[in-house]
C-alpha cells in the first residue's frame, strides 16, 4: 500500500507560528510533525508515498528530500491553487498504481494502526474505510453515524452535545480503492470529508468506518500544539525520541551542555546545541528546542520552548510554547532529517 500524505494546509489557527513555518514542519519532541508521521507509515511497512504541498513548499522539500534518509521514496505535488484532499490525491493518479491507497494529513499527530485499519477495510469490501475516535464533545468536531456493520449511514458537522447522534469523530485517516479515484474530477477542488463521503453514503455506496483509540491530535491550534508536545515527551502517543538518553527518561542531542549545578527532572527533550546554566531549574514534562540557552536560575516547567529561545537569568517558562517563532525556520532546516 501506498501513502498519500496532505501537507498543503495553511494552518491558519497556529498563527503567529505558522507566518514563519508551515505547519507540517511544527516540531513535536524536537522533530518536524510529518517527520513523526513518516515514521509511523515506514513502521507499518509503507515506503513510498505521495505528499502535496502549497504554503513553502520549498522548505518542506528540502527538508526531506526525496525520502531516501527515511528509506523511502516521495513523489512531491506542488499545488500553487489548493486542490482538496480529494482533488490533491486525484493529482497524483499515475502514481498510485492498482492497490488501495492511505490517506492521511501530513500536519497531526497520532499513532492509529494502519495496518489494523486495512485489515478492517479488507474485510469489508469496502471502497473507503474511515478511521474514527470517539470524543468527549462531539461539538469540535465532524462525527460519523454508523450501524451494526460499521457502515457509515450519515454525518454531522460540529453538532452541539445535545443533538450529536453520534461521538465518533473523523480523524482524517482513510483507506480508499483505488476506482474511487474515477469519481473525482481532474484538475477539481474537491474534499473527501465534505464534498466526496456525503455524496457516497448517500448514493448508497459501501463505505465503512473502523474505530481506534489510539492517539490522535490534529494540532489544529496552539493548545493542540502544546499538548502534542508534551505528550509526545511523556509517551503517550509513539514517536521517536532524537538523541541519546543521558539519564531516565531525559534525552539529549549532540552538542548539549548541561551544566552539574543545573537540575533536570524527567521526562525533558532536549535538541542540539542547547545549553543549561548553574541553577536552573528543569521539570519535565518539557521539550527544548535546538540552540536554546537557558540562564542561570532560570525555571522551566510543563513548557515547550521553540529552537533558538533564551530563558535569561533567573526567568520562568511555565505551562505553555515560549520562543522568537522568527528562528523557527533557520533552526530546524539547520538540522535537517535523519533516519
């Protein structure tokens, strides 16, 4: 199976970070959020996927390359005019040859079982299969309706609580045969989740939904951004972890100084070139960006700090993301992808 990953969204509700780096580059555990997810695709023993790409679309690229330090192989789609999931995978159709197709957004943060979920789309016979989470407040989110069978029988977008039928939200994974591909027009805006599924289920088509608990964040906003990054730091979704663990539960990247009157508590990530001063103070969970310096005395706690910060003497960074989101970009690309 192939991959086709959507990395062309504007991310405008991560604005101010997003002005400087496209959302899918927005580090988690000190790693871009598709780097994650690549990972994720090659551990279920895909290796050759598709990835569009609109807002810098240049920085993206160069970061990854053609795939081949990930042991995979990118087929790249520039889209200067956005053309819908539906429509950005119809782009690549020469690509994907005659086997089912996984969908997937380049800019979340989840561990779903692929694997399980082609198995379940197997099984059915279906013509798309649609990951599903159940959730607290349907309210945020578009939720499908399903019968017995797992047969979707219906949608509602973002219902209030009281009117939800349904609390299984659509986490934007699926698994498509490839004759869906026919129904799509070229050259089209069109979106599977709002234009493509309604218009199947109604029609009577055999789509099918399968249910995970796995992990699952879309990093739509910065508190989502925030709780990605520290629950990447804790284990709760599966990534992997960059540098060496110097002590339990604390990783280090090359070139860290981290001074002996310092304190460091787990779990912390720590990127390169990151330095501690005497006294500071660091408690997990908390994630350091490449090049950060923070200064004596300084405090740390439940905190994400973006590449390039400093934490002067004596400073606090408590319970959110701190940083110059200007250095963004020039940080991570100064590092780029490794296997």
């Amino acid at each position: 199976m192939k991959a086709m990953v959507m990395a062309a969204g504007l991310g405008t509700r991560l604005r101010p970070l997003t002005d400087f780096l496209p959302k899918p580059m927005m580090p988690v555990a000190n790693r871009p959020v598709l780097h994650h997810l690549l990972n994720l695709l090659r551990r279920h023993a895909i290796d050759q996927v598709g990835i569009n790409l609109h807002a810098a679309p240049g920085m993206i690229e160069s970061y990854f390359g053609d795939g081949q330090t990930l042991d995979m192989e990118i087929r790249w789609s520039h889209e200067p005019e956005l053309l819908g999931t539906a429509g950005g995978t119809k782009k690549l159709e020469s690509f994907w040859g005659g086997e089912a197709i996984l969908i997937t957004s380049g800019d979340g943060l989840h561990d779903i079982d692929v694997t399980a979920l082609l198995g379940h789309h197997k099984r059915t016979g279906a013509l798309a299969t649609l990951a599903v989470k159940p959730v607290q407040d349907p309210s945020s989110y578009g939720v499908l309706i399903l019968d017995r069978d797992t047969r979707v029988r219906g949608f509602q977008e973002k219902p209030a609580r009281d009117e939800a039928r349904s609390d299984l939200a659509n986490c934007g994974v699926y698994v498509i045969e490839p004759e869906l591909l026919e129904r799509i027009p070229k050259d089209t805006y069109m979106d599977f989740g709002q234009d493509l599924w309604p218009l199947l289920v109604a029609a009577g088509e055999p789509i099918y939904a399968y249910t995970t608990m796995a992990y699952w964040n879309d990093v739509g906003d910065l508190d989502a951004l925030r709780n990605g990054i520290l629950d990447a730091v804790l284990g709760n979704v599966r990534v992997e972890i960059p540098g060496e663990e110097i002590a339990p539960g604390i990783w280090a990247e090359d070139g860290c100084r981290i001074s002996a009157a310092a304190q460091v508590d787990a779990p912390v990530v720590l990127g390169q070139n990151v330095v501690v001063e005497d006294g500071a103070q660091i408690r997990g969970p908390a994630a350091i960006g490449a090049d950060c310096h923070v200064g004596r005395e300084a405090a740390i706690r439940r905190a994400a700090l973006l590449p390039g910060s400093i934490v002067p003497d004596e400073g606090l960074a408590v319970a959110g993301i701190f940083g110059d989101a200007s250095k963004l970009a020039e940080s991570i690309l100064r590092y780029p992808v490794a296997g």
